[in-house]
C-alpha cells in the first residue's frame, strides 16, 4: 500500500487548487479524481469563461458573503485575496482581465487554458493525479488516514475533502464527500438551492419569453420585511424567470429558510413588479449548493475539522456559496490553500513565496545619433 503526506479527494477548483499548493511547497501529494477527466465543473464557469474571482477587496467581498458565510471565510480570503488570486494566476503564465461588473476572466477567456494551467502544475510539481478513482471509503487510522477506491487503497497522514455540493452531479458533483464527514461525526446541513431560477405562474411570463431587463434591483420579502436586496439581470424565460439579480436573491432564501416569500423588481426606469414564485429551481440544477459540512465544525483559521483530527475542507463541501460573479471559485482557492498552508507547517515546510509576476518585456532604447 502506497503512502503519502496529503490526499486530496476531489479534482475540481478547490481540488485541483490545493493540488498546486501542495506542490508549491514539496509535498507529497495525491489527487483523487471520480470523473474520467478532472475540473468538469470549472469548465462550465462563467459560460466557459471562467469567472475566477471578482476585482474587490477582500474587506468588501467577506461582507458580499454575507453572514454566516463571510465571518467563517474571512481568515482564507485575507491570505489569499481577489488581488492576490489575480497574481497567482498571472505568476504562473495565464494573465487576468477585468470586465463589467469587476469579473476577473482568464485574458484568453477560456475556461479550459485555466484546466490547462492546473494540470500543468501538478506535472512539473510531481502531484500525481488519478481520475476515474471513485472513492469507496474513508477510514481514519492511528497514523492518519486510509482511502479505498475502486482498485486500489493509499495512505496519507493528512486528508483534504474537496467534492464539492450536489449541484450538477454530471460534473462529480454527488455528495460522497459529505457522507464521509458525517461518518467520521460531522454534521450536514440540508442541501437547498443556492444561485437558481424561480418556477412562476404562467401568467407571470406570457407574451414576455425571451425578455431581458438590465440593471433592475430585487427586493426579497417576507412576513412585511425586506430580508434582502441584490442587483443585476432580470430574465424571462420558458421555465419562468432568472438572471443575475433574481439567482442571487435566492441565496437570500436559502440561506433564511424561505417558504413563503415574494421579490419585488425595481426597473431602471422607476417601474417595478412583484413575484410570488411557486418553487426555486431543483438544487441539481442551481450553479450552486447551500448546505454542506456544519461551518462550526470546521476551524476557520486552517479549514481543519474540528470533530477529526487531521481532515481538513475546502471548497463547496462545506456550508459555503456566495453571489455570481466569481466569489465561488475565489472561496474554493482561498480554502484550498489556507488548508495545505496549516498542512504544511505540520510536514516541517516553508510558507508559500511571494507571489512575482513577471516584468512586462520593455523595448530597448534607441541610441542617441
């Protein structure tokens, strides 16, 4: 049976990213990967654009959370910040670019160059990726952990989980990763429906399919109260509504635990309507998940558990969503290094170097005639 310092459970963006910070700091370290190729769901950010973070400081993007989420995620996002995200990136050969709405997308923007970078880290650090390795079981041992595939098992002094939620399961996306938290005696929040459309009644949208209406504010209310307020796109399709504004309100009723509630839409014009929706969309379909490992289980200050002694977190299996508009990925990168960083110090490694993007080239000077 093969050992090593680090397993990591999870080939998607928290996965993959704590895959390169284990090689940035020399350990040995194993990726576990269900799908037959790794970073599905990456591929799919930002329509293939990869949204990866969003130009803001971390100060304002920990309030863009909201509570519980941004307090819990404070200590990662101010070690490795928006900024700091976009040199990363930049050090290791893929340049950022700042679009509408302070998106930060790949220069190329195209999701696959950032599958591309990852995978090309983990080659020349000497982590070692398995895909098509569906985990059976995670046993913790007296000298760490052993985790069982479908082939094969390995050993490893520390564990990552980073699976993700249970949206868009084609991706990997299916909940094993919590089931082993909770066998190892942590708690799981109920899954809800985070960054999804709304199911109306037809007479909402009739004669209005297709419409788009930019810059509206929505306004979540409940039992008289405004419980909360977002900003962006409204969109009417066959199924009933979305958009930005509308999938970031329903966070808002995730995160409350919402049965009855309304949204009304502001226009930019000075109009505005009110929606009772029937249902928010399935949590399978929603970009992402609310719900996941208990928050006050895990310690913020490493992403170690608190229940078990040597797990560690990162990423979307834990009770963590935030707005569109890059918050996501830029949660599941910060997570993912906080953990190896605590990993790290305990293996006896150096702390991460500072970040260096490389001088632009300058152009020669002209010699004086």
């Amino acid at each position: 049976m093969s050992k090593t310092d680090l397993i990591i459970i999870g080939g998607g963006a928290a996965g993959l990213m704590a895959g390169a910070a284990a090689g940035e700091l020399g350990l040995k370290a194993l990726v576990l990967e269900r799908k037959a190729k790794p970073g599905r769901k990456l591929l799919m950010c930002g329509n293939s654009r990869c949204n990866l973070t969003t130009n803001i400081s971390d100060v304002r993007m920990i309030q863009m959370f909201g509570e519980p989420v941004g307090s819990f995620l404070e200590p990662a996002l101010q070690a490795f910040t928006p900024s700091m995200s976009q040199r990363w990136f930049a050090a290791n050969g893929l340049k950022t670019v700042v679009k509408a709405g302070n998106k930060v997308y790949p220069h190329t923007e195209r999701a696959m160059d950032v599958l591309n970078l990852f995978a090309d880290l983990l080659r020349d650090q000497n982590v070692s990726l398995a895909c098509s390795s569906v985990v059976q079981a995670l046993e913790k041992t007296k000298s760490g952990f052993r985790v069982v595939a479908d082939n094969f098992s390995v050993e490893g002094k520390y564990v990552l989980i980073a699976t993700g939620g249970i949206s868009y399961p084609k991706t990997g996306s299916v909940g094993d990763g919590q089931e082993w938290a909770k066998r190892l005696g942590h708690t799981v929040t109920p899954y809800r429906a985070g960054l999804a459309g709304y199911e109306v009644d037809p007479k909402v949208i009739k004669g209005r399919i297709g419409k788009i209406y930019e810059k509206v504010s929505v306004e979540v209310r409940s039992g008289g109260k405004v419980l909360g307020e977002t900003r962006g796109v409204f969109e009417i399709e066959k199924w009933g509504v979305g958009g930005t504004a509308l999938t970031d309100a329903s966070r808002i009723v995730a995160r409350n635990n919402l049965k009855r509630y309304s949204l009304k839409i502001k226009f930019h014009d000075g109009g505005s309507e009110e929606i009772r929706p029937l249902n928010v969309r399935s949590v399978k379909e929603a970009m992402v998940t609310v719900g996941g490992v208990a928050l006050h289980e895990i310690n913020a200050q490493t992403m170690e558990s608190r229940v078990c002694s040597g797990l560690y977190f990162s990423g979307e299996v834990m009770d963590v969503d935030g707005p569109t508009g890059g918050y996501n990925l830029q949660a599941a990168f910060a997570t993912a290094r906080l953990a190896v960083s605590d990993i790290g110090k305990r293996c006896g490694k150096k702390g991460f170097q500072p970040l260096e993007v490389p001088a632009k080239k300058r152009a020669p000077k002209r010699r004086r005639r």
